[in-house]
C-alpha cells in the first residue's frame, strides 16, 4: 500500500507545485488586470526567472510521474514483494519534493544545480532498482 500512497503524494505534489506558482501567478496577473487569459502562450515562456524556473519544475514531476504509475502499477500486477519496494518509493518521492522546491526557490548556480541533481539521481536510482527488483523477480 506504501507505492500507491507515494504515487499519490507524487501526484498531489505536482498539482500543489502547479497550483502554488504557476496558477498563482497567472491567475494574479489575471485578475489584477496585467494580463488577459491567452497571454499565456506553451510556445513562448515569459515571465521572471523563478516563475520560468516553476514551469520547469512541474514539467519535470509531469515527466516523471508516469513512470512512477507504471512502476508501482506493475510492481502490483507482478506480485513484486520484496523489502526494497517501500523504501524505494519513499525516497522517489521525498526526493522529488526538495528538487522542485530547490528548482523554484534559487537561482540556478553550480552548487544548487548539483543539489537539485543529487536529488534526480536519487530518483532515477530509485526508479532503476525497481525496475531491477521487478525485471528480477523471484
């Protein structure tokens, strides 16, 4: 039950994410009158640093939360049971957080992106050993 809570979170986070930047500072400059509704064009990123850096960020969790659903999705379907899984998919998610909230809240300097790196990796490794957990199943 733990993989489908975590996937949940991962799901929640990035609606929060989407909801805390981006839709709030659309929807700001919407209603205060600095911006209409189509000024907001997937083409063409404008706006400050952090809010270009926001956009980012939530593409980001939107990229990796299939993954996430097709992992525990299968983890399930193949009976995976194995004391690995759990914590797996805690740190995909309790590094998943940090590394949106690092994206969004500095300036992208060496030192933060090595950071918000770590924390992907840890993810993507998390994501590798379920994959291995599942390819090589007892």
């Amino acid at each position: 039950m733990l993989p489908e809570l975590m996937l949940m979170g991962f799901a929640a986070w990035t609606l929060v994410l989407l909801l805390a930047t981006v839709g709030a500072y659309r929807l700001s400059r919407v209603f205060s009158g600095r911006a209409g509704m189509s000024e907001f064009r997937a083409d063409h990123v404008e706006g400050k640093d952090w809010y270009q850096r926001a956009m980012r960020a939530h593409a980001n969790c939107l990229e990796n939360l299939p993954v996430f659903a097709v992992l525990v999705y299968v983890l399930r379907a193949c009976n995976v049971i194995d004391v690995a899984v759990d914590p797996l998919c805690v740190v995909i998610l309790a590094a998943r957080i940090p590394q949106s909230l690092v994206h969004v809240c500095f300036a992208q300097t060496d030192r933060v992106v090595s950071v918000r790196f770590a924390l992907f990796l840890a993810q993507f490794l998390s994501f590798c050993a379920l994959i291995a957990l599942i390819a090589f199943r007892r």
